[in-house]
C-alpha cells in the first residue's frame, strides 16, 4: 500500500494500471486488488480506463496533521510561560473519540511526582479535565449517550462513575469555564484545564495544569484561562463573533 502511494505521488496525472505495477514491482492482479480496496476508502480514486490517481481523504488527513502541529506551535509560547509562572506540568490534550490524548507538554522539573499526562498518553473523557469540557461541548444528550456507551468505568476511587454525578459536574464546568480532575486519572494527581477554541469558534483543545494533590490550589484556574484563550486568540479566534 505504501509503494502503492508513493508511486501515485510521482504521478501528476492519473496512471494506469500496468505502469503502476511496473514501477511498484506488484503483480498487476495484486495492485488491483489494492488499489480497489484504497479507493474504497478514499485514499485513491478510481478514473476512467482504469487510470488511479491520489483521493481526497488524504488530503482531509494532511488538513488533520497540519491543524495539529499549527496547534501545537501555536501553544508552546504560551504553555511555557504558564509553566514559569507556576512551575507546574503544563499539557495539551486532544479529544480522539471517546478519549483524550496528550499531545505535548512542559515537564515540571520540581514535581517529584510521576505525572500520567505522557505525551500520546490516553485517558476516558469523564475522568480528565480536558475531557470534561468536551463533554460540556457535546450537550446533555451526547453525554447521556457516552455514558450508555462506555458505562463510565473508573480509573481511581475518585473517578465519576454515576451519570447523575458526571451531568452535576459539567454543569459546573460549564458555569465556570474551566474544569477540574481530582485524583479521578491518577491517584495523588490533580489538574487543570481550560479550553482552546479555533477560528471558527470550535473547541479543539484542553490545556490543563497538573499538580500533585498536596500542591493543588484551585486558585490557579484564572491563570490557565487566561494561557488558554491567548492560544485561541492566537489561532484566530474571536470570542464577540463566536457564540461561545
């Protein structure tokens, strides 16, 4: 499939068939059969006189990966000076699904405590801060529905594992805008997250302070608020044209 893609890629016009199994080395019965099964999915499209070219969900994928790394150099300016101000992890997540992934972080070099928040670390979105405002993002019946879906399992003690519980504490996010994990991901650690939205008002990241349990202060809130709307700002965003 690889060989398959890089050929196409050298081809500004669609190729046919038998110069593409030339050039990738495949049985031309092979190629076909691959080629078909990539068009289906929409990585290759299929013209006519069985000529191939590149499909369109490559691009959608390419618009995934760039969105992300703008974000991600977007955000390190102002993750970094959170961190100096506090000296405390600083972590970009974003939502996969029913999940939040950890693209990047400043690292705390005072905190002795292992913090989960591993850059491509993966955790539920009712237990994380950042997925909680995800949650909020979705409305009632999504949440209720994520729920039944996932049954809310627990990853500590302190997880939300009662639908009635986690509705109470979006509420609560929503009217704060920010959100909090208390020992829910991991045992003895705490966080932060305030979200970050795009140009066209979508939320598309949480950042999110985490703190071992006995150096928490919930007065910090402002201040991830604060690092996370100068990203949305930075990435175009207008709070007065928004809806948010």
């Amino acid at each position: 499939m690889m060989k398959l893609l890089d050929v196409l890629a050298h081809h500004p016009d669609p190729a046919p068939l038998k110069q593409i199994a030339q050039e990738t080395g495949l049985h031309p019965s092979t190629a076909h059969r691959i080629l078909g099964a990539m068009s289906q999915s929409g990585f290759v499209e299929r013209g006519d006189g069985g000529t191939y070219r590149l499909g369109i969900r490559l691009l959608e994928l390419g618009s995934l990966v760039k969105s992300r790394i703008s974000l991600r150099e977007t955000a390190m300016p102002a993750m970094l000076k959170l961190h100096a101000a506090t000296g405390e992890s600083i972590n970009l997540g974003i939502r996969d699904g029913d999940e939040i992934v950890y693209v990047d972080r400043t690292s705390s070099g005072r905190s002795a405590v292992r913090v989960v928040h591993i850059v491509g670390a993966r955790a539920p979105l009712h237990t994380t801060a950042t997925g909680k405002l995800f949650l909020v993002e979705d409305g009632l019946e999504c949440v209720r529905e994520y729920a039944r879906r996932t049954g809310l399992p627990a990853s500590t003690p302190g997880s939300i594992t009662d639908p009635a519980a986690l509705e109470k504490e979006l509420d609560k996010v929503r009217r704060h805008g920010v959100a909090f994990d208390l020992d829910e991901v991991e045992n003895g650690v705490r966080c932060i997250a305030a979200g970050i939205r795009d140009d066209s008002g979508e939320l598309i990241a949480g950042l999110s302070l985490s703190t071992p349990s006995e150096r928490f202060n919930p007065d910090r809130a402002p201040l991830v608020r604060e690092a996370a709307d100068e990203i949305s700002r930075a990435l175009g965003y207008v709070p007065s044209r928004n809806s948010h």
